[in-house]
C-alpha cells in the first residue's frame, strides 16, 4: 500500500501529528509525505522509512503577532495558491497514477481530495479542524474571498472519509466521518537525566517554553531570571540569554520527552501542544487567541481535562507570570489522557484505503 500524506503548509503542528500517525502504520506501508515543510523534520521525527516530495498547497493563515491572523495578506496568499493549483492538479493526478499511489490522507490541504477524485482513488482527511472553518469568517469581511471559500468546502466534500481528531471544531463539508482519541507524542520522564546534563539541582521546577516566531521579538527575556525557582527550556535561542533559559538539543532529547518531564508548558494554544499536554499529563499555561475557529474547541478541551491556565497576552508580556506558575506547580497534575489516538488512526486508515474508493462510497 502506498499513502501519499499531503501536509499543510501553516507551522509544524500538523506535520507531528501527521509523523505520530504515519510512525504507527504497518510495514507493508509506503507512505510519501507531499508539503513543504523541509524534509529533515521528518528526519527527526519518523522512525521508520518514508518518501519526501515537495510542494506547497495551501498557505494556512499568516499573523500580525505571536496570536492574530493578518487576513487579508491570508486571502492574497490563497488565492494565488488556488490558481498556481488548478495549473499543475493534472499533473498532480499523473504522479499518483505513475507511482501506484493506493489512497490519499491529508492534514489538511483541500487541494488534496481534488487530487484523489480525479485520480480515482479513496481519500482520507485526518484532522480536528479545516481551513473551510478558519476561512468562513474572513469571507464575512472580506466578500471577495467568498468563491474561495466555497471551493474549499466543495473539495473537502470530495474526500470519502474525515477522520475527526479530538479536540476537533465543527466540520460540516465530510459525507462520511469517524471520531478518534486526541493525537499526541508519549515521552518519557527524563527529568533527572535532564538535570544531570544541564547541571540543575534535583529540585529546580522545569518549564518547556515556545517562543513563536510572532510578537515578542523586543520582550525582555532577562525577566526569567525573577522565577529563580524555575529553569526554562526551548528550542530557540532567546536575546538576553538568562541563565535560566537553556536551549534543547532535539538530537540529545527528544521533545515529548522535555514535555513529560517538565511541571509546565508555556505556549500559544495549538492542537499539537495541547495534545502532547493532554497525553503525557502536562499543565499548559497559554494565551488567547482571536480570529481563529480552531481556537474555542482547543480550550474548552484543556479546561475540561483541568490542566489548562490561560494567562492574557498583556500580562505574558510583561511577565507577570508569578500567580500562575505557583497555581500550575502546587495543583494536582491533570491525568494522562488516553494515547492511542495515533495507533487507532493509522489502523482505520489502512482499512479504510484497503476497502477501496468504491466500498467507502457506498
């Protein structure tokens, strides 16, 4: 069987999850990751072989800050991307055929199931939220974008199966859909390994910090100092560089493992942040987010699992952090949520695409 996964191009979230599934496929999987994100990420983050073909399909959202969605520098980007797409989709369908591709998933170009359809094979989106959900209220102010709008619910209406991935947003535009556990990496503790490579006492409070690459390029990092109780780990460099910032080295540990050995993840909310939270029992300290359908789904979940802080960007700015990191650390950890997701994924895939286009219709 051979599984073309079209990936989308907005950040990297989407490309973890789709390795997580990927990872969890039988052996007598092919699978044949076509995005843009570079290919030594899947390098890190694949454990077992795979294919690369680049390409870009959709643009996802582009943002004003670490938090708010630029929509009209959005809609431009789209809709030259549309255009570029219904150049190339018939060569596109040629490659499937000339490469013996058995089904399509995606995460979530809508592109993807035009592909499928005129290729004639089945097709899977995997996925908790669409860019129909995240586009519709820009079609709202900016009417021009409405045809594009309706496009994309139209493709994703071609796709023969959604896979709705906990904690998903309403999805209207599937025929057929099957709801999944959330998808997330299961790290292990290494909080003493961790300790003993960075030369930390055994009792230092560890947080996993994403930085973003919007919005806080002219904070004051040194600030981290304040919490002298805690060491901060990411994987970029930051400006100031406090002596309780250390930088993670992917190749050394893993980072689900920093996930699970740390007493907080600070972070904007996202789906694969929040799920590598939820699995590995993690407390999450986020940041409102405006603009963005994806958004209520994500933090109704964390709250109901009771590991969710949300603190206002105001106040994450000025990091006036020290309230909410002694409520994260001295409240009890929330439960490990269940960690199959990936597994129970990649199995439904494989039988669904083994069934053939003709039995997932019917």
């Amino acid at each position: 069987m051979h599984i073309l996964y079209y990936i989308t191009a907005h950040g990297y979230g989407h490309g973890v999850r789709a390795c997580t599934i990927a990872n969890a496929f039988s052996d007598s999987v092919r699978v044949t990751f076509r995005t843009c994100l570079p290919e030594p990420f899947f390098a890190e983050e694949m454990d077992r072989p795979f294919s690369y073909y680049p390409g870009q399909f959709d643009c996802g959202c582009f943002q004003r800050d670490f938090v708010t969605i630029d929509m009209q520098k959005t809609i431009a980007a789209y809709a030259e991307i549309d255009r570029r797409n219904e150049r190339i989709l018939g060569r596109e369908v040629a490659w499937c055929k000339e490469n013996h591709v058995t089904g399509i998933v995606a995460d979530i170009p809508p592109f993807a199931f035009e592909v499928a359809a005129r290729a004639d094979v089945p097709s899977v989106a995997a996925t908790n939220f669409t860019w129909h959900t995240i586009y519709a209220p820009f079609a709202d102010r900016f009417p021009e974008f409405s045809p594009y709008v309706e496009k994309i619910k139209y493709q994703y209406s071609l796709a023969d199966c959604l896979l709705d991935i906990s904690p998903a947003s309403p999805m209207e535009s599937f025929r057929k859909r099957i709801s999944m556990p959330v998808v997330g990496r299961k790290g292990q503790d290494r909080r003493a390994a961790i300790a003993q490579a960075f030369g930390l006492q055994h009792d230092r409070k560890l947080a996993l910090i994403y930085i973003g690459e919007y919005g806080m390029e002219d904070a004051n990092w040194k600030n981290l100092e304040r919490f002298d109780q805690w060491d901060f780990f990411g994987v970029s460099s930051l400006p100031g560089a406090p002596r309780n910032y250390h930088t993670i080295d992917k190749h050394v540990f893993a980072y689900q493992d920093f996930s699970a050995s740390s007493d907080l993840v600070i972070s904007k909310i996202g789906y694969s942040t929040v799920a590598e939270c939820m699995v590995n029992g993690v407390p999450l300290l986020y940041l409102p987010r405006t603009d963005f359908a994806e958004y209520p789904a994500l933090e109704n979940a964390v709250r109901s699992w009771g590991g969710g802080h949300c603190l206002d960007a105001a106040r994450y700015r000025n990091f006036e952090w020290d309230t909410v990191l002694a409520r994260a650390f001295y409240r009890k950890k929330p439960y490990p949520a269940d960690c199959t997701g990936a597994l129970q994924c990649a199995a439904t895939i494989e039988a669904l695409l083994a069934s053939g286009k003709n039995a997932l219709v019917a």
